[in-house]
C-alpha cells in the first residue's frame, strides 16, 4: 500500500479539479455497468486481502487521528466511531467477503409480461450511476462504500471528514488496489483529494451532471446541509431518535435484555434507543430492573414525573430531551398510557428511523407496525441491529428514512434503479 499525500489541487482551483473528478468517474461508471460480476467480486476479494496485509500501517495512521481528535476535544462518541483496531478492521475485510457472496443486482429481472399489442416487456435493474458520499468519522465508511457502490455497478466519489481523512485515503489506497488486480477502472472508487468544504459544494452542485446520488453519513448538522443544498436526489436520515416501547403484554426479562442492548452496546450509532416507553401496567413490575440495569451499565436517566417518583436517581427530562439524539449513554424516559399514547408520541417525536416493541401480544404488534410510518420496525429486538449488514445486505452505505425506492438500510439493490427493455416483431401502434 502506498498513501501518498493528498495532491494538489490544479491552478484553476477546486470547481475545475472535482468537475474532473466527476468526468473520470461517469466514464469509469460506464465501463462498471457492464462489468462481470467476476471482476466486482475479484476487486472486493483483492481489497480486502490489502486491507489485512496493511493492518498495521493502517492502525499507525488512525492512531495519529484519534490523538488528534482527542486532543481538539472531539466527544467520545466521535473518538469511538473514529477509532479502528484489527478487530474492526477484520470486520471491514468479512464486510466485503460478505458483499462477495451475495447476488449481483445488475441486469436482475424485476417483472416480466407481455402485453396485447404482442410486446414482451422486462423490468430489468442497472446501476444508478455515480454515487457521491460525504461522510464524517467513520473510516470503515470508505470501504463499505467503496465495495457496494463497486457491486452494484456504480462508479463512487467519497469525500472524508477532515478528521478522518489519512485513514480514510489509507483504506481507500486498497480499494484502488483491488480494482486494479481485477482489472477494473481505478476511476471507479475516487476520493476528494482536498478537505477544504468547498469541494462539498461541488457535489452537492452534482459536478456538472457527473453525480447521480448524494448519500451523507455524519451528524445533523452535515446531513441538514446536504439536504438543504443538494441539487441532485439524497438517500440520508437527519437523526437517530429511536424508541422501545414496552408494552403491557411485555416479558419482563426480555424487556430488560432488550433495553440494555438498544441503548448500551454501542451508544454513538444512528440505531441506538435514544427513548424508553413503558405501559403505565407494567410500571410497577418492569421499569425497575430496566432502569437499574441501564444505570449498573453507566446510562443516565431522564424521565418524566411518574419515573422520577420511582427512580430517585433520574433527573427530570424537559421537552428537548425528547428530541434529541444522545449519541451518548442517556436515555429519556416515560410512562405512557396505552399503546396508543406511546405510538402518538414516537410519531410526534421519532425522526422516523427505527423503533421497537416489545410484547408477546401479537395484535399489539401489528397495530404498532401499521401505525408508525419509521423506516424500520422491531418487534421483539434491539434497535441496534438496524444494520445493512445484520440484514443480510454485506454492508450498508447508510439508512435512509425518506420515501424513494431507498428506504431503511441502503444496500445492493437500493444503489440500482431500472428500465424496461421491450421486444417486438416487427409491431407497429395502430
């Protein structure tokens, strides 16, 4: 592996270079669109055997960046999706064996009929084109991106946050490897070779017609501009403000395993429980030892009136708090009524990414699953497993809470769109 450092920007300044950018990666897109689904697999394969045979030197890089980042006070949910080790690293490398296994999406037949006219019409997939992706903290993005982009036929432009960026052009220096073993375009998998944020404006501009698809992966500040700014479609969701709710039909045991898991495996990422609702009948058997469990775990509670009279050690939640994305090992909660007060208030406060229930009542369930409009529902299970990956998909590039095609995990088939190819005899319209 061989990072160099980032080069220069052309005298004629950063729109010249990214619309150049964006030219070498629409002809690398038409080159990937009819690629085999050997050579994706063989360049995925050949990234990742680089990725471990440079673990090291990888490491070596992201370990000056975590000390930078601590040292500018970066939050320790930043520092935590910032760091690697070579136990996240081995996960990126399974992430791309799994992209490997799983079906090429390109040239799929979607539906096919035919028509009185004697038409024989298909709905076949294709790639989308050129993604841009505008990512934060997370490294790992790189390669995630990278390789599903590379699948699914799409040429890809990655842009790192600035503290992240040695690491991210250290994994990306292995993508580039894997596509030239394969044979593939190394134009095919770019990154901005400058952190200044006006390269950002270019893409959201969409680089002279070059760029397809925004996906931005970072904090709410970054996604809002993107959406505000973007002259091209987005795939994103602004925040994670997920809730469990745990109903009157709730084993208590489970309620608990469920919670502690929502919350405290990893607190920083989009699918952690950020809103715990417990139905005012079980108040009295189930939200101890889910509370004190949390707490024995280091969470901070915020609750309201009735869980602050029974758990002394809460501090009393304000209407922000229902809002918020902690990111962070806090966790608001409240008693509710019944299952329709806790749906009123995950639609009145959800950012409509994931939401769980627990319960054994099956019609509790389909009431709760037909009446929130989130991207992604759990019944019986963690919220944090709101993943492209825990669902089979290899990897994702993100989740998106929108209602295009891409809605939840955005994997394989949701970076391809369709047309229709129609065959004839010869058959004229009367």
């Amino acid at each position: 592996m061989n990072v160099q450092s980032a080069p220069r920007m052309a005298e004629t300044g950063i729109a010249a270079e990214m619309a150049d950018i964006g030219r070498r990666a629409r002809a690398a897109a038409r080159v990937l669109a009819s690629a085999s689904t050997e050579a994706k697999n063989n360049a995925l394969i050949e990234t990742a055997n680089a990725l471990l045979a440079n673990t090291r030197a990888i490491l070596k890089i992201n370990e000056k960046e975590v000390a930078a980042g601590a040292e500018k006070g970066l939050t320790a949910s930043f520092l935590d999706r910032l760091k690697l080790d070579e136990t996240r690293i081995e996960a990126i490398a399974d992430a791309l064996h799994d992209i490997v296994k799983l079906n090429d999406p390109v040239g799929t037949v979607i539906a096919e009929w035919d028509v009185p006219s004697g038409l024989h019409i298909s709905r076949v997939r294709t790639p989308l084109g050129v993604i841009g992706v505008i990512f934060e903290s997370r490294p790992n993005v790189t390669a995630d991106a990278g390789a599903l982009c590379l699948k699914a036929g799409n040429a890809v432009i990655l842009r790192p946050g600035s503290d992240s960026y040695q690491t991210s052009r250290a994994i990306h220096a292995c993508l580039q490897e894997g596509l030239d073993k394969a044979g593939l375009p190394v134009d095919a998998i770019q990154i901005v070779p400058t952190a200044d944020r006006a390269a950002v404006g270019e893409m959201l501009r969409g680089l002279d017609g070059n760029i397809d698809v925004i996906v931005p992966r970072g904090g709410k500040g970054l996604v809002a501009r993107v959406q505000s700014e973007a002259r091209v479609p987005v795939f994103a969701h602004l925040e994670g403000i997920c809730h469990v709710y745990v109903d009157k039909a709730a084993d208590r045991d489970m309620a608990v395993a469920v919670t502690l898991n929502a919350k405290m495996r990893r607190t920083s990422i989009c699918g952690a429980a950020e809103t715990l609702l417990v139905h005012r009948d079980v108040a009295g058997t189930h939200l101890l030892p889910i509370l004190e469990a949390l707490d024995a775990a280091g969470c901070e509670i915020r609750g309201d009136e009735k869980v602050c009279a029974a758990f002394p050690k809460a501090i009393a939640a304000t209407e922000k708090d229902w809002i918020t994305e902690y990111g962070e090992p806090i966790i608001s909660v409240a008693i509710v009524d019944d299952l329709d007060a806790a749906i009123e208030h995950i639609e009145t406060h959800s950012s409509h990414h994931t939401e769980a229930i627990i319960t054994d009542d099956l019609a509790a369930r389909d009431r709760f699953f037909s009446r929130i409009d989130s991207a992604i529902l759990m019944h019986n299970a963690s919220t944090q497993f709101a993943d492209g990956g825990e669902f089979g998909m290899g990897a994702e590039i993100g989740i998106a809470t929108g209602k295009m095609h891409a809605r939840g995990p955005v994997g394989l088939e949701q970076l391809t769109s369709f047309k229709y190819l129609v065959e004839g005899q010869g058959t004229t319209r009367p």
